[in-house]
C-alpha cells in the first residue's frame, strides 16, 4: 500500500480490477499526490504473489480490506472510492454494508453490480484461480486501446491470477442506501451515451446505474485500462469528482 496524506480533502482509495496490484495506479497515483490529494493503492486479498493461501481468498476478505483501509484514514470527512473494473464486486459490497463512510464513489470503466451478480457463473467449483489470458483473448472482452508495449510486458509479468473463490461467489446486497452515494462513471471504452442506453435497456451489467440517486459520467475515450494509457487524465477525472461536494 501507498499513502500520502497532506491536505484536509478526503482521502482517495484506489481498488485495482482483476490481476492487479496497488502497482497498477501507480502513475496515477504520483499525478493526485503531486496535486496535494490524500491518496491510497491498496493490493486486494489473492493478488498479493507473495500469499501462499491467495488463491483461497474471497470477496469478503477484499471487502474487509477495503474497510480496513477506510477506517485508517485520516480525518472525518469520508472516503472517495476509485474501484477499476472487477474491483466492483468487493466495493459494491462495502458500499452495501457502509454507505455512511463513502463520500462518493468512482467506477473506472466499470459500474455498481446487481444484487445475485457472479463473475464467472459457469466457473468450476475446483478452479483454484484464473491466470490473465493471453492478450488475443483478452482484447475480445476488454479493450487494450492506448497501452504500449512496455505497458503490455508490466501488465503480463506482474499480473496475479484471480482466486476461483472471487469468481464464484454471488454478491449479496441488502442495504438500499449504496444507491445514494454520490456517484462518478469515468466512462473509457464504452462511451456513456452507450452506457446509459444499455442501463435503461435493462442489461445486466448496468442494470444499477438507473438506480443511482447521484451520478455524473465522464467520457475518457480509451481502452479498458487507462491508469496506464491516459493516467495523467484519469487523474484529473478523480481528483475532481473527489473535491465534488456530496
């Protein structure tokens, strides 16, 4: 984890998605502190290399970290959550459990999941983890617009694979208040006029973004990845939904 906290603006959690560290923000993360935001990359449970039982983690360790990591930081003025992509699973359930604590809430090329959601439904139940496919196949599922081949190569030796648990357990919601979290969708390989008319079509995946009570989209036109393809921007993007009033 990495935190710098020196002004009196809310402290920034940075969730990466699938296969990824804290490392994954961390050019954004030197644009906010640059900036003077109080800001922090946290490594979720099953993506740290150096666990030996990761591969038996579950969304209920990751929530729990996140809310660790909240009830560290400093001052009382609520926390902004940035989650990227899968990392939407474990912060819709923080946001279920405590919505008074988040000041608004950020999904990068992502967005709230529904009530019952699984990643991987058809998942085997003795699959011990998911490795990060080969980039052909992944390109199909997600965009890798605007990444280099450093950034490629970075991506490849350090991503982790997906403990199986994260990918089978049903997000399981209760608490209707999440929906009242000021809301940001930083909108990068799906252009939010797209997105809204998948939400109001009633598509799964976006399903929640109707009910949000207060929420802005964001264009950032770029791949699925844009920590690393437009990070200065993507920062920006943060840094202004963080200093929103609620």
């Amino acid at each position: 984890m990495t935190t710098t906290s020196t002004t009196s603006e809310p402290t920034i959690i940075l969730v990466p998605g699938h296969w990824l560290g804290a490392w994954a923000w961390d050019e954004v993360l030197e644009d906010l502190t640059a900036a003077g935001a109080a800001a922090t990359a946290v490594t979720l449970p099953g993506l740290d290399e150096h666990d030996p039982s990761r591969s038996s983690k579950t969304l209920d360790d990751q929530a729990a970290a996140i809310e660790e990591v909240i009830t560290q930081a400093p001052g009382g003025q609520g926390v902004v959550l940035v989650a990227h992509s899968g990392a939407n699973a474990p912060v819709t359930l923080v946001l279920d459990r405590h919505p008074e604590l988040i000041r608004r809430v950020v999904w990068v090329d992502s967005g709230p999941v529904a009530p019952g959601s699984v990643f991987a439904s058809d998942a085997p139940e003795g699959l011990e983890e998911l490795p990060l496919p080969p980039f052909d196949v992944l390109k199909e599922q997600a965009s890798l617009e605007g990444l280099s081949a450093e950034a490629l190569d970075r991506f490849r030796s350090r991503a982790v694979p997906e403990p199986g648990p994260v990918l089978r357990q049903p997000v399981r919601l209760t608490n209707d208040a999440r929906l009242g979290v000021p809301t940001t969708l930083v909108c990068c390989s799906l252009p939010s006029t797209q997105l809204l008319e998948l939400a109001q079509a009633g598509h799964p995946m976006f399903a929640e973004v109707t009910k949000l009570q207060h929420r802005e989209l964001v264009d950032l036109p770029t791949g699925h990845w844009p920590m690393w393809s437009r990070p200065q921007d993507l920062a920006t993007a943060i840094r202004a939904a963080a200093t929103q009033a609620s």
